[in-house]
C-alpha cells in the first residue's frame, strides 16, 4: 500500500513540532502551540501553512530544478561577486515562475476559510519557513522573508513567490554552506497568519535565558512602538526587562531591573496603494519617556516564555531556552506570540569552564559606551562602514563601526574580532550574531561612528558591566579560563563578596553557598549618584548644575525619591536573584560622611569630620532624625524585594552597630518601613567588627540572628589605628595575635548562643593561612572575593578532612 502524499496546504493548529520536514521549523513550532499551549492561554495568531511537497512541486515545475542547479553547483560561497550573480539569477528564476495552478488554488481557498466573511481583504502576515531551521543546533533566524499586511488574493499569490525566491538570498545561500546543508535538501513552507496589529502598539523580543551569561533563572525581554522589525535589526534602542522566573506568579512582580530605551522610531504601515511597505515614523518625545508596554503586560509575557520553554524542554527531553517574538495588538489590545525557536549560542556554553577578561590599569580615553554584549574584550583597528557592500575595506580582525547590523551583514562579521553599533539593543540582529559568532560587541552606543576615527586603534570592552566601553589605543587584557570541575563539599559554608549587581549572573556560576557581602554602596555610587536626602529635600541642594543633573536623572519620576528606591531595588534583587535561594547577606549602607559628600547633592546634607572613618557611619546614621528618612528608602528597597519579588533569601545585615541601645533603636527603625524580625522569616544580622561587638557579643546575640566578622574593622579599631593612614600602613595586620584572640572570642561566644557567625573580611582572601585559623576556629562561613573562592574551597576542604 502506497503512503496518500501530503497536502499542498494545511491549517497551523494540524501541525505540531513533529512536523518540521513538511512546514519548516516556524511554522511547526506556531501549530505545536496553537494546539498545546492554548489551555494555558499563551496566544498565537491562526492561520495556514503551505508545505515542503507544495515547495517541491513548483520547483519541479516548468523545469526549474535543472536550472536552479545550473546555477549553484559549484558555487564558491566565498566569493562575494559570484555569490551575489547567482543569488541575483536564483531569485529572478523564481520570482518569474507562475505557481502551480493546484497549488494556487490551494492557498486562495485556505485563505478565503481563514476569514470567509472578509471579502477576500483579510490582512495577512506571509512568513518564510525553512524546513532545516530553528533546529536546536541551527539557527537560520533571518534568513529568509517575511512579507506584513497583505491584502487580497492576487497580493497574497504574490507575496508567496516571493517567500519562495527569499530561499535564496545572498545571506541564505551563504549560510547554508557555511552550516553545510544542500540547497536542494532544505525546502521552503510559507506560513500565513491574521495580521497584528502592532504597528498601532508594540511589539518585541524574548528569551528565557540571560543572553549574556546564560543564566536561566531570568526572562530577558525587550519592546519598542511599531512593528518587529526595528528591535530585530536594532534600528531602536528598546525598553529592556529582567524577569526572575522561579518567584513569576500570580501576586508577585519580580521584575529585576527596567531599563528606558529612547525608541525613537515607530515602524508603521505605508499608506497608498502598497498597503505591505513600511516605514519609520518619529516617536513623539512624551511617548519616548514612558515604557512601551506596562509592567502586567511584561509579566504576562514572562509567563508565556515560561510556559513555552517547559513544553518545548519536555518534548526535548532536556532544558531547552528559547528565542520568542511577540506582539500587542492596538486594536484589541491583546498579546500574542508571533515565533518561537530553541535558543542556539548560551544554552549550549560549557558550564563547567568559567571564562574572565580583565583590563590592564589603564588611562586610555574613552571615546563611547553602550550596551555591552557578553564579557569579553578584543582590540584591532575601527572601520567604519554604512553599508556591506563596502566589504573590500574590511580585514580579518577589524572592528567594524556602523549604525546597525541585518543578516547582509554576515559575511564581514564572520571576520570582524567585534561590532559596535550606534543602534540596537540586547536582541538585536548584531548583538544574537556577535554571540553565535563569539565576538565583541557592544550597541546602542548612540554616536560610536561620530567618536570613532576610521582606521585608528580601539579596545572595545564588555567586562566592566552592563555598560559596553570603547577605549583609543590598544589597552591590554588577559583572558582567564578556569575548568571548575567537581569541586568538594565543605562543613564550612564558602560564601562570596559581591558589590557590582551587573557581575551577580556570571559569578553565580563559582561554585559557592550563597553570598556573605553584598554591599549597598556600589549601587548607590555608580547606579543611584544621587544623594537619598538630596531626593527627599531638593530644596536644600543650593548647585544649580547638580539639581540639573538630579532632574535629569530622576525624569519620568513624579516623585523623586522613588527613583531611589526603584534602582536600589533592583540592583538588590538581581544579586538575590543570582544566588536564589541560596541566603544573601546584604548589608545596609555604610558610606562615611565624605564618600556621601561626593553624591550628587551630597554636600549640603553631610558635616565635615576630622575622621569620618569613626563617625557618623553605619547605625548611628539609620535612627539619627538628620538621616532616618534616608534609610526609610533603603527598607522600602529591600521590603519590595523580599516580599513583592518573592526574594526571601535575602538577609539585611546592620553595620558599625556600636551598643546594644543603638541595635534596638535600628531594629525599630526597620519594623516601622514594615521589616519586623522574625515576621516573615525574616532574619537580621549585625557586622561583628567594633570591640564592643566582641566583647558585649551576648546582648547583640539576644537581638539579632548572626554576626559577620568585618577584619578590616576589627583590626584598625583593635590596634588602635586608622587604617585610612598611610602613616600606620606597616602595622595593619589582621594576623595579629590579638586581633585573632578577638575573633576566637567572637565564634565563642557566638556558638554559645545559638547564632550563625561567619566573616567577610579582606583577610581570608589575602592570607591563606588566615583561612586555616577560622577553620581550626570553627567559624561556621567564610566569605570570600570571587576570584579566592575556588581555591579556598580546595583549602578548606583539606583542613576539613584532617579534623577528628
């Protein structure tokens, strides 16, 4: 018995993932939606899919196969002028190839079903699908067309052949011999959908996966005005979100960071008679300023790349981050889900090996920043380019500079050593190429082709943070890699130091127990840069240029202190996040009275101390009537996050707490913002690290729930001297005989009462010896600076192994 061939067109809800060889992997993955995620009211627009027989049947027509390989056998890929002549003369066969008339027939009475009360003016969105993409070892995202707004029947016949000829565009022939697939293996199933509307809302990308460390716990997504497109190709710079996804549900919001992208165009339909052009229009400045979708929405997108992912990991077998276009409809107002396809270049990183590049101290001048892809760094010499067509002027190794990036641009960057765009975003055409391809890049620099001089030496780095910067000149860098391997268990737990919450992702994968420092003052000075008090009581800010730089700072905000307590939030939860559930430690502010003298605004609230190091510092601030509104900013920071984010792991820690007295004060200071310990599980810890905290350790203990030894405190303070002071540098030694009989005092005393003691001092990453001494000791946690957690782990492990 003879197999029936397979239709020539069928319905997207027919088709599932199993599906691929016959409707290509987009459309494949649109109907395994439509048919299961349905339930859990993820929202896929319907519609039709031709097939890969109905691909066949037209090539075999009119004997276009013996002549589309007259053209590509033999072709050399690597010859640009050859590549462009026959991709030219494939397209141009195609286009002039009337389609089968079953074929034909076939597609015009699925789309009269589609919408048989439409009058046949249906608009359509006409979607490429090739049946070798969105494999999970094979992106080919991009590569061919896809054609919005199509009116009509004849449009409709049109917009199909030209999906066919998109099979082999210059940048498609080129992939599928880099990748080695056949151009007569690989098939074309074209798909067409009810049209949304987001030329009349927004519309974005989205992964399930932290694109730049490959951290699974977050969903990174982005948004601009308009169609697709422009977040596609990075011609805007969109609104970002991070998601955490293990507390996403009904109630919370754990939105970890938001970032304002200035979206400054819209892409819309063209009016006329070619109703499927498009067209940039100008974004009014209002609607720059404000997101593009609200915070329900993204969550409720979050939600769905949830959902999608678990469905796609079980049919897999295996976890399976995914890439997700989306779109608002403006006039229903609905969400949907436009694609969905296996993410191809984190999820498949090796864990096991941990990668840094580091800077050499450098004084070169920076010329440009933007968003920083990755963390990597390479030097060369800058080409400036506006088009691909200019490839002749690049060479291996360039950085090429340019306003954006599309799939034309492939062949250059397959040479360049990095990419810096003026536009775009973290999922933009540049940015998802550089990572499949392992280079530098960094976007939405704004002016990089203005500041950059054609032909000169840059360093372009993405291992300082979030923020991508271009340096002149050639700044050296080395690259470490560390095999992590399976590290041994300890009794003692080896927690981490962490300040910048922009590395929390990447150094979540050290092996460690959780997080034993995680300070405040980082985010305040390089994210925040304003005073608190300065954001309560403007009016006492007497510089006209920094209440300037304040407003600036603090646009879109109707109240100027929420700023605060919106970018102190976030830069706490993303530290939470990373470490999740592992506990955090965070320690409330302790900045010196002229370190926040140099926040903006700063000078008018602080006093001028002969020694800032011993004044008014840590606790003594939190209850003072001068600086108690400035810490009410630093609990509604932290109580958003335990509580709106669902980030309980979290521990708020009390530093420079210098009596029992002042402990009962901060604490009541914390239950009125409605942080009460206990409540909640909420715990305290209070920083061990005056002689009053060793000494009185029994009443701390009655008040709180731990101690963290701060050594560089305890030291200065124990020996009597200021650690500030170059004068006494030869005598600051935390090895002290009497510093260490303090310590051993402390764990005592600390274990005698039933609480957790542990240290984050300087020491036990300088002193290895340091190390074996809180061992023998029996400190219950050692925190550590990130690059002496790995060796301290084997260290201890080793002390460990030796005790009774």
């Amino acid at each position: 018995m003879t197999d029936l061939p397979s239709p020539l067109v069928v319905p997207l809800e027919a088709v599932g993932i199993d599906a691929i060889a016959e409707v290509g992997g987009k459309n494949a993955s649109l109907g395994e939606m439509i048919r299961e995620l349905s339930a859990e009211g993820v929202r896929v627009p319907g519609g039709f899919a031709t097939t890969a027989r109905a691909y066949r049947h037209f090539i075999a027509s009119g004997g276009l196969a013996q002549r589309m390989h007259a053209i590509l056998d033999g072709l050399d890929g690597s010859d640009i002028a050859a590549l462009q002549a026959a991709g030219a003369a494939a397209r141009a066969l195609l286009l002039g190839a009337p389609l089968p008339a079953d074929l034909e027939q076939a597609i015009v009475a699925a789309y009269r079903q589609l919408a048989p009360t439409g009058g046949g003016q249906l608009a359509v969105a006409v979607r490429s699908s090739a049946t070798a993409e969105d494999l999970p070892d094979a992106s080919f995202a991009g590569q061919q067309e896809t054609y919005l707004n199509i009116h009509g029947e004849a449009a409709l016949i049109a917009a199909c052949r030209r999906c066919y000829a998109s099979l082999f565009t210059d940048r498609a022939i080129s992939y599928r011999q880099i990748n080695g697939f056949d151009h007569f293996e690989v098939a074309l199933s074209i798909g067409v959908q009810r049209m949304v509307r987001s030329d009349l809302a927004a519309s974005g990308v989205m992964f399930s996966i932290d694109t730049e460390t490959g951290f699974r716990d977050a969903v990174l997504l982005t948004s601009a005005y308009g169609l697709g497109e422009n977040v596609v190709q990075g011609a805007v710079n969109p609104d970002e979100y991070l998601i955490f996804k293990p507390t996403l549900v009904e109630g919370l919001a754990p939105i970890l960071s938001k970032r304002l992208g200035s979206k400054a165009i819209r892409m819309v339909y063209a009016e006329g008679p070619d109703q499927a052009s498009t067209r940039n229009v100008e974004v009014p400045l209002a609607e720059r300023q404000r997101f593009a979708i609200g915070d329900d929405e993204a969550l409720q997108l979050a939600r769905w790349a949830i959902a999608i992912e678990r469905h796609y990991s079980a049919r897999r077998g295996q976890p399976t981050p995914m890439d997700i276009e989306w779109a608002k409809d403006g006039e229903s107002g609905e969400l949907f889900i436009l694609q969905a396809r296996p993410e191809t270049v984190e999820s498949r990183r090796s864990a096991s090996v941990l990668r840094s590049w580091h800077l050499a101290p450098h004084s070169a001048e920076l010329l440009c920043s933007g968003r920083a892809i990755g963390a990597s760094v390479s030097s060369g010499r800058a080409r400036i380019i506006q088009s691909p067509s200019e490839i002749q002027r690049f060479a291996k190794g360039d950085l090429l500079v340019t306003e954006r990036t599309d799939p034309d641009w492939e062949p250059i960057l397959k040479i360049a050593s990095g990419v810096i765009t003026n536009q775009g975003g973290r999922t933009c055409h540049a940015a998802i190429i550089a990572r499949e391809m392992g280079i530098t890049a960094i976007v939405g620099t704004g002016d990089a082709t203005e500041r950059i001089t054609d032909g000169e030496q840059i360093t372009a780095s993405c291992c300082e943070g979030d923020e991508g910067r271009v340096y002149r000149g050639a700044v050296p860098f080395t690259l470490e890699e560390r095999e992590l391997g399976d590290l041994p268990a300890t009794r003692t737990q080896i927690l981490m130091n962490v300040g910048n919450p922009e590395e929390a992702f990447n150094l979540a994968r050290i092996p460690c127990d959780g997080v034993g420092l995680a300070r405040l003052e980082f985010i305040i000075a390089n994210h925040i840069k304003v005073h608190p008090l300065a954001l309560l009581e403007p009016e006492r800010v007497a510089d006209a240029g920094e209440r300037q730089a304040i407003a600036e700072l603090t646009a879109g905000y109707a109240n100027p202190a929420d700023y605060y307590v919106d970018l102190l939030a976030q830069g706490m939860a993303r530290i939470a996040a990373a470490f999740y559930p592992r506990p955090v430690i965070l320690r409330f502010s302790d900045f010196k009275s002229n370190e926040y003298a140099k926040l903006l605004g700063g000078a008018a609230f602080e006093p001028d101390e002969e020694n800032p190091m011993i004044g008014w510092r840590g606790a003594s601030r939190y209850h003072s009537p001068a600086f108690r509104g400035a810490f009410g900013l630093e609990c509604q920071a932290l109580r958003r996050v335990r509580e709106g984010m669902g980030l309980s792991n979290v521990i708020p820690m009390i530093p420079f707490c210098r009596t029992p007295e002042e402990a009962d004060k901060v604490l009541a200071e914390m239950a009125r913002h409605g942080l009460v310990r206990g409540v909640a599980g909420l715990q305290v810890y209070v920083m061990c690290e005056l002689p009053s905290n060793v000494i009185g350790a029994e009443a701390f203990a009655e008040r709180f729930d731990g101690f963290s030894i701060g050594s560089n405190d305890l030291t200065q303070l124990t020996l009597g001297l200021d650690r500030d002071s170059a004068l006494v540098a030869d005598l600051f030694d935390e090895r002290h005989a009497t510093v260490k009989a303090m310590i051993s005092l402390a764990i005592r005393t600390a274990k005698r009462c039933g609480r957790k003691i542990g240290i984050c001092g300087q020491a036990p990453s300088d002193y290895p010896e340091f190390a074996q001494f809180l061992v023998e000791e029996g400190i219950d946690s050692i925190s550590l600076n990130p690059d002496a957690v790995i060796d301290t782990r084997i260290r201890v492990a080793g002390l460990e192994a030796q005790q009774p």
